[in-house]
C-alpha cells in the first residue's frame, strides 16, 4: 500500500468510527446505579481500582459512554451507571498530518482505537491550569465526550503550528479540516 493509500484508509476509518455507535443518548432505562469504575486520566480503565486489561472489553465500553453535565455513565437499553472520570474518558495517543484534495486534516488516535479528524465537527480547545499555566488541550470526540491530547501529540502540533503576530504577541494555531484552532501566544 502507498503512503497515499495508506493515509485515504485512516481517513476512511474515522469516517467509519463515528457510524454504527450504539445510539445511547437514544436509551433511558429505569434501573441506575454505580458502576465501581473509574477512567484514569492516562487513559486507563479501572474496576473496583484494578486495571482493566482486557482491550477488547475496554474499547466495547468505550461505546456505551454518556456524559449529562458533568456526570459520565455506561449505558445500555436496561441500565445506566455511573463511572468516575479522572479527566477526560479517552487520551489522544497519536495524530497524522494528512492533507485530502488540498486542505490539511489531523486524524487523531485514541486510546481505544479511534479515528478522529479535527475540525468544525471535532474541534480542539485548550484550557490553562490556573496555577501553573500548564496547558491541556482536547479534542471533541463525539457527542459531548473529549480526549485528552497526550503530551507528545500537543508537542507535535506546536511544531506543525502556525503563527501570527499581533500587538506584538506571537499566537501559533493549527488548521485542520478548513477550522483554525489556537494552540496559545507568547
């Protein structure tokens, strides 16, 4: 497979991560309770506090996810129950520079195995710790669930970064997918 090949297919697979998801925002059952879980912020799944090693069970979670407001649930037709998330419930491990028909795209990698382009419909933000500064940016993921974006994937945007003087303040963005999203000023 070419490279060119090789990036259409990881366009192709991000477009197919957000088809055939369980329709849990659709699902309202009576039976609620909690569910001894925790996501970690690295990304790691826990159950009664010990990892979860089995991939395979984790990515099958990872579809039944809800958010409502702050509160995160795994969800089925029969039951819905709460699990602890640290941070964000999934880490963006890894990101591609692919550009399609002229326009650049990011196609992020989650933790769980998922394709995810950046842009309008998956835009990136950043928040600053208020104490350190220290940035952490994120992805939208799908409905309103988000990946932390991992250390050495933020690093490789601000090297791709952009930036643009004003009033004597440098800002680097990054574009993907025709959106522009700041990545911080200095």
């Amino acid at each position: 497979m070419t490279s060119a090949d090789s990036l259409l297919a990881l366009l192709e697979k991000a477009e197919r991560d957000e088809q055939g998801l369980p329709p849990v925002h659709r699902w309202h059952p009576e039976h609620q309770g909690e569910s001894r879980m925790r996501i970690a912020r690295d990304g790691t799944w826990f159950y009664q506090e010990s990892p979860i090693e089995r991939e395979r069970m984790v990515r099958l979670f990872s579809t039944i996810l809800l958010r409502e407001g702050d509160d995160y649930f795994l969800i089925t037709p029969v039951e819905k129950l709460r699990i602890e998330v640290d941070d964000a419930p999934f880490v963006a491990t890894d990101v591609q520079r692919v550009k399609d028909g002229g326009v650049d795209k990011l196609v992020f990698t989650t933790n769980v195995g998922t394709h995810v382009v950046a842009g309008e419909r998956h835009p990136l933000r950043i928040e600053h710790d208020p104490d350190s500064g220290e940035p952490s940016p994120y992805l939208h993921v799908r409905d309103n669930l988000e990946a932390l974006i991992s250390r050495n994937m933020f690093y490789q945007l601000v090297e791709w970064a952009g930036h643009e003087e004003r009033d004597g303040v440098t800002h680097l963005y990054i574009d993907s997918d025709g959106a522009r999203f700041p990545l911080g000023s200095f």
